[in-house]
C-alpha cells in the first residue's frame, strides 16, 4: 500500500522531483554528465521534448477560443513583452549575483508554459480553449520574438552579448522543426498518443530533466560554492517577479472586463513561463557568451522559478475552482 503511494506520487511529481534529483547527481557525481554534455545529446533531449509536445498538441477547440480577442491580444502582449520586461527590471534590481540576475531575467523572457498552465486552468475551472490558443500563440511566435527581447533585456543591461539571429536560427531548428514533426506524426499517431500520454510525458519529462544534469554536472565546482543565503534569495525573488505577474494581469484582466473563465486563463497563462524552451535556449547560448562554467548557475533560477510558480498557481487554481461563479 504504501509502495504503491510511493511510486503514484512519483509519477504525478516527475519533474520537480526528477529537477532535484538532477542537481544533486550532477553536483555529487558529476563525470557522467560531462560525458553526455561532450556529446550531442542536449539537442536529442531537446528534440524529444518539442516532438512530445506536438505529438500531445490537440488543437481542435482553439477555433472556438478566437472570439475571445481582447482576452487572446491582452495574454499575448502581456506574455511575450509586458512580463518579461517586468520581470527583467526587478531581476537586476535584485541583490543577487550577477549569473543569478541573468538567469532570471532569461527566465521571464520566455513564453507561457506548455502544459502546466493548461492543466491549471482545467482545475480552475477557466476557459481551457483560452489557455490552449495562448500556449500555441505565444510558443510559436516567441521563436521570433524571444532572440530580439532577450538581446534586448540582456544588452540594456549590459550582462551579456548574444547574436539575435543567430539565435533565432538555433530556435527554429531546436523548436519548430520537432514541434512541426510531433504535429505531422499526430495525425496518424492521435489516438495513440491520447491513449499513452502519461508515457509520452514521462519520456519528455525525462528528457528536459537530462539538460539541467549536465548543466549541474558541467558547473560542479561552481555550485559547491553556492550560498544558501544566495539561492534562498533567488527563490524569495522568484516568486516576488511571479507575484507581480499575477498582480498585473489580474489588474488587466478586470479592466478588460473579461468573464470569469477568460479572466482565469489569462491570469495563470499570462504569469507562467515555460522551463523546456528556457533551458533550450540556455543550451543553445555560446559558452563565450556567458563565461566557462557558467550555464548550471543560470539554470538555478530557471528551476526554482518554475517550480515556484506551479505550486503557488496550483494553490490559487484550487481555490478558484472551489468558488462559484
């Protein structure tokens, strides 16, 4: 009985589990995780992980989500502009060091999350079409728009110099082409993969919890000299930028005068950002950009950032979808 409430609570807490599993295996027995970063294998990771995501793509009920322009218009704005310029303000704002401060301020440049949020808005009882129609929008077009925003954010600030284009030939290849392939292979595989989405998900969890590891173990010695003051500083500022996410939209949302459901969406989807497409990115920034040894430390931030805002939002779901409209 309680083996088998051991292995269900794993398989519903893979990815944050397997995230901190991921840290400690790569900071206490790091040689593995070097090897597999030699190779090619975070970009096989990172193909799997946007084949999954567009093999699981259901995208029948966005045509009734387009009605709902101001809602779609406010979600997307908010998601691929206002929040990451919000955020990147208070991150370098934050008394942090500075890979801490760049990886976080890389993190609120993202686009909303590809699932979580969905699953959230479900339980809130919004608009799920909403939420589905702004995932896609947002992922889709933050290909384009998260080289230009981050060179932007990153360059304002004077941390790091990246090459936008550069960059947005990396994302197309990473992102849409396996994106592009999951969708084509939906259409034979749709009843299949609805069938065995627990699986496929598992096989994605696996593979985005495989970049951090290497990121870990490749920054080893780094992390070891990690503060606990530090990293209780990053998650307190981490959940003070999703905080000010939700405020925002919240505020927005009212203003609009958007229905209760709609409302919901946009307030949970506008205020997440998604873990794959950051660490993605994260894998695709040259190492001269950064620094040698480097990138585990902006992968904290990133971590602890999305595993803040799951479980503050999965609270405030909960509670909506417990009150009545």
């Amino acid at each position: 009985m309680v083996l088998t409430r051991v292995t269900g609570f794993l398989q519903r807490q893979m990815l944050p589990v397997g995230l901190v599993l991921a840290a400690v295996v790569g900071l206490v027995w790091p040689e593995p995780g070097r090897a597999m970063g030699r190779l090619p294998t975070q970009y096989v990771a990172v193909s799997i992980i946007f084949v999954c995501a567009g093999l699981l793509l259901r995208t029948d009920e966005i045509r009734a989500a387009l009605s709902a322009w101001r809602a779609t218009a406010w979600g997307s704005l908010s998601i691929l502009f206002v929040t990451p310029a919000a955020g990147a303000l208070i991150a370098f704002r934050t008394p942090l060091e500075p890979a801490y401060q760049i990886g976080l301020a890389l993190f609120c440049c993202m686009p909303t999350t590809l699932s979580s949020g969905i699953a959230l808005t479900s339980q809130a009882r919004g608009n799920v079409a909403l939420a589905l129609l702004l995932t896609v929008t947002t992922n889709l077009a933050g290909v384009f728009t998260i080289p230009f925003v981050l060179v932007a954010v990153l360059g304002a600030m004077g941390q790091v110099e990246l090459s936008a284009t550069d960059l947005l030939g990396k994302l197309c290849l990473s992102i849409l082409v396996p994106l592009a392939a999951g969708r084509w292979l939906r259409r034979p595989l749709g009843s299949w993969a609805d069938a065995n989405r627990a699986r496929i998900t598992a096989l994605s969890n696996l593979a985005l919890i495989s970049i951090p590891w290497m990121k870990f173990s490749e920054s080893s010695e780094s992390l070891a000299a990690v503060a606990m003051g530090g990293l209780l500083m990053l998650i307190l500022a981490g959940l003070v930028i999703h905080g000010v996410y939700l405020a925002i939209n919240d505020a927005s949302t009212r203003l609009l005068g958007l229905d209760g459901p709609a409302r919901k969406a946009v307030v949970l989807m506008a205020s997440q950002k998604t873990l794959p497409v950051a660490l993605t990115v994260l894998a695709l920034i040259p190492d001269e950009a950064v620094g040698p040894g480097v990138k585990g430390l902006l992968a904290i931030p990133c971590i602890t950032s999305h595993l803040g805002q799951i479980f503050v939002d999965a609270f405030i779901a909960t509670r909506w979808g417990r009150l009545r409209e």
